[in-house]
C-alpha cells in the first residue's frame, strides 16, 4: 500500500522522515512524498507525520530510527543535493539512502546511474553557491532605514540560506536584506531570519544612488580591456542572465560593442607597440607621425601611467584663482575618488591652508603628474616617484592649466612639482629661500605635506608643516601686494 510523508521543504525535515521511514522498512517505492503548506524551521523539525491510507496518522520519532552510518562523501552529496531545486528530490534522495543502508555501495558512485544524478544535482547546487557569493550586489539603502543595505537575487536552487549564513558572517552588525523570487533573508545585525513563505517579485530589486556604486562603475570601466575580450569566456564565467542584478551589467553590452566595432583593433595595435624588438636608430620625427594632442585628460595616452591607474585626477578650483597649489601626483585615495588632495596628505594641506589665512575654495589645486604611480606591496598600492618623462608627458595638461588661470602666484609642493613648473631639475633647498620670479608672476616652493607625514617625531613633523604654512602665507601676501588685477585674494 503506497503510504504518504508529508514534511516541510527543508533538508532537516527530510532527513527526520527518512529515519523514521527506515526503521519502518518503507522501501522507496512505498512511499510518497508530500510537501506540508509552510516552509518550516529546520532547526524545530523533531518527529514526521505518516499516514497509512485510512487517514490515521502516526508521530514517528527520529530517537525510533536505526543507527545508520554514511561515509562523510554521501553525507556531504545529500546535503547539498537536497538544495536542488527539483519536485521530486526528497523521493529520489530517500531512494539514494535506502539503497545505502541495504548495502549497496554503488548508490554513492558517479558510475552508477543514481549515483551519477546525485553527484550532478549536488555540481549544480556547489555552483549556485558560488554564483551566490560572487554575484550579490548589495546597494546603500536610499532611505537611509533598516536594512541598511538590499540586494536582488535570483538563485537557480535553494541556496539562500547558505549564501545568507556566509554574508552573515562577513557583513558585521550592518543590517541587509536579500530578496529572491522565493523569499528573503535578513539580517539585524545580531539575528538571521529566514522568511521563505513570501514569494517576492522584480519591485524588490530596489535601485538606489549609492556613492561607492559608481566608483565602482568607474573602476570596473577603466579595466575593461578590448582586445583580451574574450565572449564565450565571459558567458561562462558571468552568464548572461546575472548581468540584469549587477550594476556592471548595464556597462557589459556596451563595452563589448565598442570592442566589435574597432576598439578591439585599436587596443591590439597599442600593445604590439609595447612589444620588444631590435632597437633601429631612426629620428623620433621619421619613426613617429604627426599626431592631435588629446582633446581630454581622461583620453591621454601620453605615458603608460594610465594602464594601472582608476582614473586621470585633474585640477579643481576657479579659473580665476590668483594662487595655484602643485603637487607631484595623485594617492590612492586621489586616484580612487577622482579629486586632488583628498587623502592624509591633503588633510595636512588643508590645515596648512587654514593657518596661513587661504580658503582652500579660492584655490586652484593640481598635480605636475595626472595619474597615479603605484608599486603593489601586499593588498596596499604604495605611492611611486613619476620618472622624468612621465613629467614630461604631463607637462602638456600643466601648461594648459597655466594658461587658461594665469595665477599670480604659484606653489609649489615638492622637488617633483618644482621640477615640473620649471621645466628643469633643480634642488629644493635653492629654492626654500623665498619667492622667485616666473613669467607673469611668482613661484613660491615649499614641502610636499607627505613629508611632513614621513618624519619620526611630533617636533620634525610641526617644523615641516610650519615651512609649508609660511610659504602659503608668503603666497597670499605676494597676491594682495600685486596691483592691477581685479582678482579677489582670501
């Protein structure tokens, strides 16, 4: 007589009901599985409910069931293949088992037929977990409430509580929600709660405005290379129907458009350029054509500096400021948020700027070099001199800005900096003396504050920061003295 087990839909429930059916001797075909209403709690499920044809049901406790021992392999395959999303997985599972306890071995064998279809269901649900984890995008929540963080997902198995438990762990108390088609996890903070009774559509997916967003987008864009693209490739490893949940999935289309219809091209001929071969001497003029200068920052291709870096940093501040502030070249910080002087060595600038009496708004702020120059040491990029005719290169864009704010006067942070206004090496300490004349205005040289972020004392620290607010006070008094230009000094 076929006999019905009705249990939640979760491993836990499942495996509940299988002891108790094996200390019945139920073989698979004996029995049909059914589905109760609610999802359940697998850590609540202690007893199975069977009912024997007339209607009358019988509480099996799990303590009742034999002793069955599985090889740590099977019991691994189970747990994961009990995630596959499928109707008929517990009737297939419980089939598996059974054969197990009878003895036969093969069952947990890819050569067998079972077995070959337990170990693929258990690839497939390995593989949803890692999609999991490497597809997740979580967005700042825009209304600033809990959760403070969302994101959109749609599983091919029933891995939200696995890929859950491991955000968990990696989240901290920041409190996040992940909504999947099937259900939701969520997370205080303290607590993971599980909600897999409300099915939950496309509205969830919640698009926001989140600042690390789109530094991302502009990170994930200057990797981008053409002519390493490779479709099929990336098909296999980011499958298409993952892009419409990651924010670098509405860039993809494009970029791989630009690739087919020349960028490819372009980018293969740059890097046969770079390739090594025998050195002839021939005239820069004969070997090189004539070439435009690039019309933006972010299109310069003068030096190599931009293939490792996020993004060109140019100058900010008003085009009509009579002090200009030159550094050597952008940080990591800089590098990564596209603006100058925003890491520890800006913040020492702006204290420096503040004690000589300048408003850092009324400030042009640039660098000699646009790109920023890094050397990996760990997980950290370490900030790397620019070589001369990486200066070189950049001399272009410094001219330009030179031209188009005419400042009275300029500073100048470093020997990099200085070398680069004058078109020349020269030495700091010749220059630390006091103002010297430039063509239509001053020049005024002084420490990079990262110096200052080098020295080993409190004392040497407070001498260099000292030298550079004087010399930013020196620049002030030098733009007030100077007379028929209308242009307000702080």
């Amino acid at each position: 007589m076929l006999r019905s087990i009705e249990i939640s839909n979760n491993f836990g429930a499942w495996r509940a009901a299988s002891l108790a059916a094996l200390a019945q001797g139920l073989p698979p075909e004996a029995i049909e599985w059914r589905l109760s209403e609610g999802a359940g709690s697998e850590s609540l499920v202690e007893q199975a409910a069977f009912d024997y044809g007339e209607g009358v049901g019988i509480a099996a406790p799990v303590a009742q069931a034999p002793a069955i021992h599985v090889s740590k392999e099977l019991a691994a395959l189970l747990r994961d293949a009990a995630l596959y999303r499928e109707p008929h997985r517990w009737a297939f599972l419980y089939k598996v088992l059974w054969r197990w306890q009878q003895g036969d071995r093969a069952a947990a064998s890819p050569a067998d037929e079972d077995g070959a279809r337990l170990y693929r269901m258990a690839k497939c649900v390995r593989r949803a977990k890692h999609d999991m984890i490497a597809y997740v995008r979580f967005r700042k929540n825009a209304d600033a409430s809990v959760p403070e963080y969302i994101a959109w997902y749609e599983p091919e198995h029933d891995v939200l509580a696995w890929g859950a438990e491991h955000f968990a762990q990696r989240m901290g108390r920041s409190s996040w929600m992940i909504a999947t088609p099937h259900g939701a996890a969520f997370w205080d903070g303290a607590e993971l709660r599980i909600d897999n009774d409300r099915a939950l559509r496309d509205p969830h997916r919640c698009e926001t405005n989140d600042e690390a967003q789109a530094l991302w987008l502009a990170y994930y864009r200057s990797t981008f290379n053409p002519a390493r693209l490779n479709e099929a490739a990336l098909a296999q490893h980011m499958p298409v129907r993952f892009w419409k949940a990651l924010p670098e999935g509405r860039l993809i289309p494009g970029m791989i458009s630009e690739a087919r219809s020349g960028a490819r091209r372009l980018a293969q001929a740059s890097g046969v350029a770079a390739f090594n071969g025998k050195a002839i001497s021939v005239e820069a003029e004969v070997a090189q054509p004539l070439r435009e200068q690039p019309s933006s920052l972010d299109a310069c291709r003068r030096c190599d500096l931009w293939r490792n870096a996020t993004q060109a940093v140019g100058g900010v501040g008003p085009r009509d400021a009579r002090i200009m502030v030159i550094g050597e070249q952008p940080g990591d910080h800089e590098d990564l948020s596209g603006q100058p002087f925003v890491g520890p060595a800006g913040q020492l600038l702006n204290s420096a700027i503040a004690h000589a009496g300048l408003v850092r708004e009324q400030l042009y702020l640039t660098n000699a070099v646009k790109h920023f120059k890094w050397e990996p040491r760990g997980k950290r990029r370490l900030h790397k001199t620019a070589a001369q005719r990486e200066m070189q290169a950049c001399s272009h864009w410094l001219s330009q800005e030179l031209e188009t704010v005419r400042p009275s006067v300029v500073v100048t942070l470093g020997t990099t900096a200085l070398n680069a206004l004058l078109r020349e090496k020269s030495s700091l300490q010749d220059y630390l003396k006091g103002p010297f004349e430039l063509e239509g205005g001053w020049g005024i040289a002084t420490y990079h504050p990262s110096f200052a972020l080098r020295q080993r004392s409190d004392a040497a620290r407070e001498k260099v920061m000292a030298a550079i607010s004087n010399a930013l006070s020196e620049a002030r008094k030098l733009a007030q003295s100077i007379r028929g230009d209308p242009r307000e000094v702080p």
